[in-house]
C-alpha cells in the first residue's frame, strides 16, 4: 500500500509509515508539519463509507471516548483522508493518570510492564463506566 501523495495533504503533514489497513482503508503514522503534532491518515477507499464516518466523526465531536476527526481532504478522483488524532498519546494520558499515582502512593519507583499499565488502564475504564 503506497500512502496518499497528494500535495494538499504532504504540504501540511509528513507521512512516516503505515500503522494497519483493512479492506476499506489503510492508515498512515503522520505528524503534522506546522506543529510537529503527531497524527494518523486514515485513507479510505470506500466513499460512502468514508463519508459516514465523517458525518459519525462531526457529531460525536466532544464525545470523551471517541478519536477526534482533525480534519479530511475529498477530491472527485481520489480516496477520502481522513486526519484522527493519534491514539497512542491519549493511552500515555491513561496510563500516567492511572499507574503513576498508584506508585506514589504506594512510594514505590515505577515497576509495572507496558502491558501491566494497560491492563490496569483498561480495568480502570471498564469499572468506570
């Protein structure tokens, strides 16, 4: 899968590399050029469904579970890109709230794996909601 070389699209962000792709749409790692914010491209070959997700994506902007919709390119003869935040800094806000006050409550240093702080964010949502 080769990432979208659309200039509207590579004059804003700097495509690194691609994360996933299913059989509606591949997603690149990006970083947004004018703030270095990290990104991901979400190019989605289906337009109907792109649009729909757009349109689920607007409506459930403010929504605290659900990835923010930055922005999108269109164009008649090519994929819809769809511009989400980047999730893995919304798991590094998880963790930190979740594990690091644990440690220092306990006046431990941090001992836990990646997958253990995971696991203890996860369980943490689950019993929240």
């Amino acid at each position: 899968m080769e990432h979208p070389h659309r200039p509207e699209i590579t004059s804003k962000y700097t495509i690194h590399y691609l994360i996933g792709s299913g059989t509606y749409s591949d997603i690149y790692k990006a970083t947004r050029i004018s703030d270095n914010l990290p990104a991901a491209l979400k190019d989605v070959h289906h337009l109907q469904s792109a649009f729909r997700e757009i349109e689920s994506l607007q409506t459930l902007n403010h929504s605290p579970n659900v990835v923010v919709l930055l922005e999108y390119f269109s164009s008649d003869d090519e994929d819809v890109v769809l511009v989400l935040e980047y999730l893995i800094l919304i798991w590094r806000r998880i963790i930190a709230r979740i594990v690091a006050p644990a440690e220092k409550e306990a006046g431990t240093v941090a001992t836990a794996t990646k997958q253990e702080a995971r696991n203890t964010a996860m369980e943490q949502l689950t019993t929240a909601s």
